[in-house]
C-alpha cells in the first residue's frame, strides 16, 4: 500500500512538474536580480520584458531545461545606442550566446572585455550590424568563444594577434568593415577554424600559404579587398573547403589545377580579379557553382567543363576564351552565361536535354550558323540571350513553346525571314529584341497578346506593313523601338504607359502627327524623324511633362512651332514649312515698319511734288509782267 501511495506520489508531483515547471526550478536570486538591472537599463517597452514575469519568457531570453540558469541573449534589433548595459550583462556566469546584432552600438569597452572575457562558457559573441569603430580590441579571455560576428561595422586598422587567444574559435567574420594590412593567420587553434569570412574589407599583400594549416576550414571568403599575387596551392589541401570565395581583388595567374581535387568543394568564385591562362580540365568535377567572369582566361574551354554532374551555375562571361561551345552538357545546369568571350561554331544541340536550364546567355561571342530549335526543349528558360553574335536563317517558331521565357534578346545579328507569330504566345514575356538584323514581313497583329512586355524593340530591320493599331492596348509597355524599318501608314495610339521612348524613326509613315500622344505623360524621348509627316506640330505636345527630347526632322511639317519647355532638346530641322514663334512675329513686326516706311514715302514724295509745281506755278506770272513791262519801254 505504502509503495503504491508513493508511485502516485510521484506521478503527481511529474504532473504538476509538466504544468508548472517554474514552481519546481526557477532563476536563482541572483540572476533574477541581475536580469531585473538589466531590464531597468535597457529601458525596454513591457511589450519586450515584463518586469513582473518569469525573465526567461522574455522577448530574447533563453533559459537551461527547467529555467535555471540565462544561457542565452538576443538583443538584436532592440534599437539599443547607449553601452552602459554591457557590464550588467557580463555578471551572467551561464552565459553561451550573446547577439547584439542590428544595433546602435559604437564602441566594445575593455571593461566588457574583461567581465566577459572570464565567462569560459560563452560560444557564440555577435555584434554585426553596429556602429562600432576603431581598431580591433584585444579579446584577453574568453576560452570557450567558437564564433564571433564583427562584420558590417566600420573598424578599422590591422589584424594581429588581437584573436590569437581564442583557441576554440571556429567561425570569424570580419567582413564589411575598414580593416587593412595584410590577411590575419594568427586565429586561434589551427586545427578549430571551420568558417573565416574576411569580404568587403581593404586587406592587401597576398593571400597567405600559412591558410593552408588550418585544415578544417569549410569557409574561405576574402572577397572585395585589395589582395594580389597567385592563389597559394596549398588551398587544394583543404580536404574540406565547401565554399571559396576570392571575387572583387587584383589576383592574377592561372587558376590551381589542384581545385578539382578537393572532394567537398561546391562553390569557387574568383570574378572581377587578373586571372589569365587556361581552365584547368576537371575544375567542375565536384562543383555547382563556378564564377570566373570578368577575367582574362583564355584558349578553348575543356570539354569536361560543363559536364559535371553537379554543376548548377557556370559563370564565365567576359573572358577571351576560344573555340567551340562543349557539347558535352550536365543535366543540372540551371544557370549557363558565356556572353562576352570569343566563343564560335554553332550552339550545340545538346541542349535539348537542359530541362532545368532557366537562364542562357550565350551574347557578344561569334557563334555561327542557325539558332537551334532544340532549345524549345529547355521549357523552363526565362532568359535567352543570343545577341551580338553571327547567327543566321529564321528565328525558329519553336521558340514559341518557352512558356516561362520573360526575356528574348537575339539582336545584332543576321537573322531573316519573318517574326514568327508564335513568339506572341509568350504569355510571360517582359523583354523582346530583336533590332538590327534582316527581318522581313509585318509586325505581327497577336502581338497585342503580350499583355506584360515592357521593352519591344524591332528596330533596324526591313518590316514593312502598319504598326499593329492593337499596340494601344498593351498598358505594360515603358518603350518601343520600330526606327531604321520600312513601316508605312499612319500612327496609331500608343499606349499610355510608355515612359523611355517611342522611336518610330527612319520608316515610311505619313498623316499627321496625333494629338493622342500628348497623353504620354511619362514618356521621355520622342522620335518621329526621317518619315513623311505632314501637318502641324499638335500645341498640346508641349503638355507632355517628362518630355525632354524631341526629334522630328526632317518630314513635311509646316506651321509655327509651339512653345515647348526650356529643357526640352527639340529638333525640327529639314521641316521648310516650319517656322519658329519669334521669327514669326519678327516678321510680322518687320512687315509693319515696312509698310509705314512706304507710306511715309509716298506721302513725302506727293508733298514735294506739290510744293514744286505750286512754286512752279506762281513763278509763271511774274515772268510774264517782266516781258510787259520791257515791251513798253
């Protein structure tokens, strides 16, 4: 009986533990008295901290099993400037995790350092996103600290020994700061460093071979700074490196062949740097992330290059590398950029078989020959950029089918024959271009149906036919480019939605210019020169307020020209029946002071007439009784 009266005793009291954890463990008077100081300090609003609840169901706060001890605080974004806290916070022995991230704070005093800097359980130290400055401090202490977060602020200075202390360190971040000198390689325990994140900084010198003895490292970013000289080979060592970055430097030399045998690595970036050479063959073999754009690598790309078979992201735009495009092609490729180079032969039709391809750009190269219609099989393309190369024969419809393609560019090309209507089933399209090549035919009337393009330009072609008048119901357009055509018939309505520019320059267009374009508010260059336009100029065009150039020369205007705004850049020459307001009316003023002038003359002139003859007559008598008188005599 007894023992059964304990075992539901005991089942009792492991209910009411489950209930009620707080009435059974709770902070110790100390610490609840320091978390109350802390409260008072932080000045928070009660919605953060009630100072009448348990501390450990605060807004923050994470408490041990049982509510015993404060092992964690998260203070980021709490709006805090003032310091003063810091010491308070300190006095916590159980303290693990202190982030004091996206704050104000301007300065790490030593009497924290210290304080803290005795808590041997403290693991986690964050205080990026502040405001702090100076140099870096000396961290004396802390033998237990494995990750400490001192980026996006503004310190400045050297890297020395400051972390030396820190034997258990596995993760720094110094990225986002003013710090100079050269790269740190006196970081702790060597055999600890998992993650060493650097970015953004104005480190300079070389990147060091003493990066090799820290052999866990998964994580090497040294981006954006000022590094130069070679990539050390001993990186290829570090059996397990995920990710290295070396983006935004003065790097130069050929890129490590022994990068391909590090079995881990899945992401090397190493664009915007000198690097020059040839790419090593089986740098992909463990990859999905490969950036090597902006470079001066050279020579054909290795046939096994695009072949991984994890390979997700190739980047090696603007680059001079040669030769033909790989046909050999992994299957995971989501992201392919090769613009830039001078890359030629044919686009492989191997890419049919990149069914999770999304973006294509292939741009500024000397690719030849036609576009292939098997890249209607890579159905979830959302950017295809075929530009600036030397592609010939038709834009294939099959393109058509590209149901999530939101930008075409197949522009300065050799492109020929017709705009295929199917393109206009492209439901989702944003960009269309394909200026400067030899299409001919009209402009499709469908497409109207491209209810979301943005940028149309067909500039540069040999269309003939009128401008679709559906053009007007496309609200989504901000500019179109049909100049350099062979266009004819009159303007129809544009939509009001265009803000960049409407170039319908160099075509065949007549009639007059529509009083509806004075409805395009936002619109920015208008271009109607090189046609036959006849008529006015419409006064209601100068109401056009983002109206800042205009160009109409060289049509069959005739009228005065309105008075446009001051910034607005007007050409109107080649236009003989144009006249300006002011010769205008200093033509008519000039025609009034001429015919006063005429007047004034004519008049003077039958004046003097009058005088002469009136003189003349009064002198005839007197001459005749001087004769009279020499008579009688």
């Amino acid at each position: 009986m007894t023992r059964y009266v304990q075992q539901r005793t005991s089942l009792f009291l492991s209910f009411l533990f489950l209930l009620f954890p707080s009435v059974f463990s709770q902070l110790s008077s100390n610490q609840t008295n320091t978390m109350m100081s802390l409260s008072r300090l932080l000045n928070l609003s009660d919605s953060l901290w009630y100072s009448t609840k348990d501390p450990c169901s605060w807004k923050g706060v994470r408490c041990s099993s049982g509510s015993s001890s404060v092992t964690g605080l998260s203070l980021s974004a709490f709006d805090l400037s003032n310091s003063n806290f810091l010491p308070v916070v300190c006095k916590i022995e159980t303290l693990q995790d202190l982030d004091l991230s996206n704050n104000s704070l301007s300065s790490i005093s030593d009497e924290f350092i210290n304080d803290c800097g005795r808590i041997d359980g403290l693991k986690l130290l964050n205080f990026s996103k502040n405001l702090l400055g100076g140099s870096l401090p000396t961290f004396n202490g802390f033998a237990g600290l494995e990750s400490l977060d001192l980026s996006f602020n503004s310190l400045s200075g050297n890297v020395g020994l400051q972390l030396d202390g820190l034997h258990e360190l596995k993760s720094l971040n110094l990225s986002y700061n003013n710090f100079t000198g050269p790269i740190p390689v006196n970081l702790g325990n060597p055999l600890l460093l998992e993650e060493l994140q650097l970015s953004m900084n104005g480190f300079q010198g070389t990147v060091p071979q003493e990066i090799a003895k820290y052999q866990n490292l998964n994580l090497i970013d040294l981006g954006s700074n000022h590094l130069e000289g070679s990539i050390p080979t001993g990186i290829g060592n570090l059996a397990r490196l995920r990710i290295l970055l070396l983006s935004s430097n003065n790097l130069s030399g050929e890129i490590q062949a022994n990068i391909s045998n590090i079995p881990t690595l899945y992401r090397f970036e190493a664009n915007s740097n000198g690097f020059n050479g040839t790419i090593p063959s089986g740098i992909t073999r463990y990859l999905s992330f490969l950036d090597l754009r902006y470079n001066s690598l050279r020579g054909p790309m290795p046939t096994d290059l695009l072949s991984g078979p994890n390979l997700q992201l190739v980047d090696l735009s603007y680059n001079l590398l040669e030769g033909a495009i790989p046909a050999k092609l992994s299957k995971s490729l989501v992201r392919l950029r090769l613009g830039g180079n001078r890359l030629s032969g044919p686009i492989p039709p191997s890419f049919q078989a990149l069914d999770k391809l999304t973006y294509l750009e292939l741009d500024n190269n000397r690719l030849t020959s036609e576009i292939p219609p098997q890249l209607s099989f890579c159905r979830k393309l959302a950017l295809l950029n075929l530009a600036q190369n030397d592609l010939t024969g038709p834009v294939p419809a099959l393109l058509g089918k590209l149901s999530d393609l939101q930008v075409l560019k197949l522009q300065l090309n050799n492109l020929s024959g017709d705009i295929p209507s199917e393109i206009t089933r492209l439901q989702l399209l944003l960009t269309l271009n394909m200026s400067w090549n030899s299409l001919t035919g009209s402009i499709p009337s469908s497409i109207s149906s491209l209810r979301r393009l943005a940028h149309l330009n067909l500039q540069g072609n040999n269309l003939r036919g009128g401008i679709p008048a559906t053009i007007g119901s496309m609200d989504s357009l901000l500019e179109v480019q049909l100049g350099d055509n062979q266009l004819n018939g009159t303007i129809p309505n544009m939509p009001v939605s265009l803000q960049i520019a409407l170039n319908l320059s160099t075509n065949l267009l007549q009639g007059a210019i529509p009083e509806t374009l004075s409805r395009l508010r936002d619109l920015e260059i208008l271009d109607l020169s090189n046609n036959n336009l006849s008529g006015e100029i419409p006064e209601s065009l100068t109401g056009m307020g983002s109206l800042n150039q205009l160009i109409l020369s060289n049509n069959q205007l005739h009228g005065v020209i309105p008075d446009f705004k001051p910034y607005v850049s007007l050409n109107a020459s080649g236009n003989p029946g144009l006249k300006n307001k002011t010769s205008e009316k200093l033509a008519r003023k000039k025609g009034r002071q001429n015919g006063v002038i005429i007047v004034v003359g004519v008049g003077a002139f039958l004046l003097v007439s009058f005088i002469f003859f009136l003189l003349l007559f009064l002198s005839e008598p007197k001459r005749d009784r001087t004769r009279t008188i020499s008579f009688q005599r």
